[in-house]
C-alpha cells in the first residue's frame, strides 16, 4: 500500500431528479440518464394520473433502450395545507397586522384567510405559530374565536392564493393519506413503480400503513418516509426502522424547525439512517438558483458535497429539473460535485486503510476503527451471516486490490449491507428481478448490472467480466470478489469468492 487508487470512473453518489413540463419528452428523459439520473421522481402533487403514467412508460423505454436499470419514486402529495384564493390573487402582509383565519372556501376581504383544511381554525390555538409562503411570512396566533383565530404579522411579506401553510409544533388530526394519496399509492402500485414516498409522516404506524397498502396489491415498491415535520424528528428512530429509505425533505422541514437548526439535524436523519441500515436522500434546493443560472452559487456546491460527506445515499433536484432552464445542465453539475467530493472521499479511505494496514501489523498508524460505524440494527431480512460475510470480503477486496465487489441477490437487501459500509472497491449488483435491480440505483456505490438471469456462479462471474472489460472498468488480470449464497440452512449469502479476470 503506497499510492492511492485512481479516481472511480463511476460516481457513487445517486442522483434522483423530479420529471415535470421542462423534463418530460421522452428525448429530454433520455439525456438525462446519459447525464447520471439514477432514479426519477414523478411528483403527484402536479398533474393527472395518465400523465404520470405516460411519463413513467418513458422512463422506462428509455432505461431498456439504455440497458440500464433506472428507478421511479412516486412521491405522493400527503396533507398538505394551502390558502384558498385571496382577494386578487395576493395580499401583502404588512408586519403588525391582524389576518384572521376564517371558516370557509372563499373570502372577499384581504385580511380573511380560508384554507384547505377545514378543522384548522380549531386546532389553533392562542400562541401557535403560523407560516406562509415556505416560511417567508410569520403569524403568531393572538386570539381564538369559535369560527375565526385572530393573528399577528410578525413577519411580513406577499403572499398568494394556494400557497402553503405550516404550523410549527401544532398537533394536527389530519390524516397521513388524503383520499387522492391513496388512488395515488393504489395506481403507484399497479403501474410497478420502485418507491413510494409519504410526505409529512408523523409516526411509523403512517409509514406501515403505506406499506401494508402496497403489498396486499402485489407491489414490491419500498416506502420512502419524508422527514419533514417536528413530530418526525421526535419519532425519528421509529420512523427510520420502519422505513425502507428515508428523505430529509428539507423544504417543509425548514419551516417546521429552526432553520438554523437544519444542518445539525440533516446530519442526525443521515446517522440515523446509517444505525438502522436505512438508504437516505438529501433534497430541497441542492441546486437552486440553476433553475435558471447556468453555474450554481458556491455555497451550494458546498452544501452538496457536505450532504456526501455526511453519508447520504443519494442527492434530489426538484424545480431545477422539473422547471428549470437547464434540466442536463444542473445532472451534470450535480454530478460533477458528487465526482470532485468522492475523490477526496475516497483518498482519506485509502489512508485510513493505509493506518489500519500498519497498525495491525504493529507499525504507526491510525487506530483500529471502522471508516464508517457498523450499523447498529440489521435492514430487516438481512442474515448475520449476510452482514458477516459482506464486512470480511469487504476486508479481502481492498488488501487484494480487487476491482469490483459483486454482490448477487434477489431482494437486494445484501447490497444495502454494502452500501452502507461504504466500501472503497466499486460494487455491481446482480439480481434475477428486475425490481431489484432498479431499486439498486438508489444504494450509494453499487452499480446494478442489467440483464443477469443466470443463478451459476461462472456465468454470473464471466457476464461481469464480459461487462467490465467493455466498460473499460477492468483488464485482463484484474481480480474480483463475490459474495453470494451456496448450501443450505444458513439463512444468508454465506460465500466470498476471488476471482481472476
């Protein structure tokens, strides 16, 4: 061990972008997949169900054109609470003024605000807090009223007719589903889209729901639980173990906590997800101003390296791909970020390795850790052995030098374990499902590999190598590792296999 490897041709980090009007077109799908999308985000809070399902049809035209394994999250909209229609489409809130919260679908006066949600004036109560507008306007509640709350400014702004509503700390009845979320999650499941997430989730009982939903219709979809309301963090460890993967959903969220708080709590959802075994994503405003910039601000780039280095799984665009001016631009801005901060990722694993070589071998060195803790609680389905077995191949195939980490499973579950270990040898996975193979786009570092349909080792072995010799990832001589399941009785992928290219 003397010099680092070179950088991965790969990037490791995924990248989910949300489809909308500037997106759509078959064509547009297709460039962006070439640019790095790994899976996209169809959200249902815009648009009719047969667009989405046209939209869907594209992607995955586009991913068998490509023979390249492409996931789709659903996103459905949850309760969200909006305005109704204000009194010339917009009223500026002028700080020191008194709105009222009114019953009702409409009002004609300015400072008579209705919304969505019917029960909301009385829910409130005097001293809760009111946001509008993502936040940008605030309102303390002074005083209740049988049908009306009336609330101070305290910070002003304009704000607009449907714009949402967000009430830090108030404990809400409202459902986790609205009756359009569960048509969404039935069509969702029909149509085999690969995640589902739930907005506003406030407890796990919300999230096993969903998931109960999904499987009594035949879906093999994995839940995303958005974290994005103050009762989730409260909840956070239940809500993570029941989920299958998890989104700081840091819009919403931003508004519901301290924003100066979010960081700090962006990097406790990440760890959470790494005790528990959890795929996370990172969204909201990644790369905002390239809605209709051509470069991001510097601050963003940082944010999105410092996202990586967190440990997220993967980074989501939002309007910047939906309906910004430069949907590929922003993929391959994205991208390149992701590549620049994996670089120095990965050089501070090869000298961790380096110490740990050292160190064991009584030589100066760093102590004897691991690069990323272990988790503390196994994804559910996943064997000991399985988790045993990945740790010490892991173990092999960077001493050996190896190439690629193979790891062939029917669930997927084994390339969760992978993943989030965050191994330095670039990892393919291998499934015979097809699903499978999709929802691996989402798993940091693992690379899922189209078309496997053989359960034979030597074959899977030699379509690998067929693979990686054509992608230029390997040369003749070069050394791979597998981790698979041979026997029975044990449970779990109980074999690493070397083998020579």
């Amino acid at each position: 061990m003397t010099n680092p490897p070179p950088a991965p041709p790969v990037v490791r980090t995924k990248i989910v972008a949300t489809i909308g009007p500037a997106s759509r077109e078959e064509t547009a799908i297709h460039g962006l997949v070439e640019a790095g999308v790994d899976v996209f985000r169809l959200n249902m809070a815009h648009g009719s169900m047969d667009e989405h399902q046209e939209t869907l049809d594209r992607i995955r035209r586009v991913g068998d054109a490509l023979a390249r394994p492409v996931g789709v999250l659903v996103d459905l909209a949850g309760p969200k609470i909006r305005l109704g229609e204000l009194p010339g489409g917009a009223v500026d809130c002028v700080e020191g003024a008194t709105i009222w919260f009114i019953r009702g679908t409409e009002s004609d006066q300015a400072d008579r605000f209705v919304t969505t949600y019917a029960p909301l004036v009385d829910e409130l109560a005097a001293g809760d807090s009111v946001m509008l507008a993502d936040g940008t306007i605030s309102l303390v509640v002074e005083e209740k009223a049988p049908d009306a709350a009336r609330c101070r400014v305290v910070q002003g702004g304009i704000v607009r007719s449907r714009q949402g509503v967000n009430l830090p700390g108030v404990k809400l009845s409202v459902a986790a589903m609205s009756q359009a979320d569960w048509q969404h999650a039935e069509w969702a499941a029909a149509a085999g889209a690969d995640f589902v997430s739930l907005s506003f989730v406030r407890s796990p009982v919300e999230v096993k729901l969903l998931k109960e939903l999904l499987r009594t219709r035949g879906s093999q979809a994995r839940v995303v639980a958005k974290i994005e309301k103050r009762e989730a963090i409260d909840n956070l460890d239940a809500i993570v173990d029941a989920a299958d993967a998890v989104m700081v959903a840091r819009g919403d969220l931003g508004v519901e906590t301290d924003v100066a708080s979010m960081p700090m709590v962006q990097k406790r959802i990440i760890r959470a997800c790494q005790r528990y075994q959890k795929p996370v994503i990172v969204a909201t405003q990644m790369l905002d101003s390239m809605q209709h910039a051509r470069r991001p601000t510097r601050a963003e780039t940082t944010d999105v390296a410092n996202a990586i280095l967190d440990g997220c799984d993967a980074c989501m665009l939002s309007g910047e791909t939906a309906i910004g001016e430069h949907p590929r631009l922003v993929v391959e801005m994205m991208r390149r970020i992701a590549r620049e901060t994996e670089k120095q990722y990965l050089a501070d694993r090869w000298r961790y390795m380096e110490g740990r070589f050292m160190a064991e071998r009584g030589s100066a060195g760093v102590p004897v850790q691991e690069f990323l803790p272990a988790p503390e609680f196994l994804v559910d389905g996943l064997h000991p052995i399985t988790q045993a077995v990945v740790d010490g191949a892991s173990r092999i195939a960077g001493e050996l030098d190896a190439k690629l980490f193979v790891v062939a499973s029917r669930s997927g579950l084994t390339a969760i374990a992978r993943s989030k270990r965050r191994g330095a040898v670039p990892t393919v996975g291998l499934s015979d499902n097809a699903a499978t193979l999709r929802q691996m786009s989402l798993y940091w570092g693992v690379t899922p590999l189209a078309n496997v349909a053989s359960p034979d080792i030597n074959q899977l072995l030699e379509h690998v190598s067929a693979w990686g010799l054509r992608e230029g990832r390997l040369q003749r001589g070069d050394r791979i590792l597998l981790v698979a399941g041979i026997g029975f009785g044990t449970g779990g992928h109980n074999m690493a296999l070397v083998h020579e290219v």
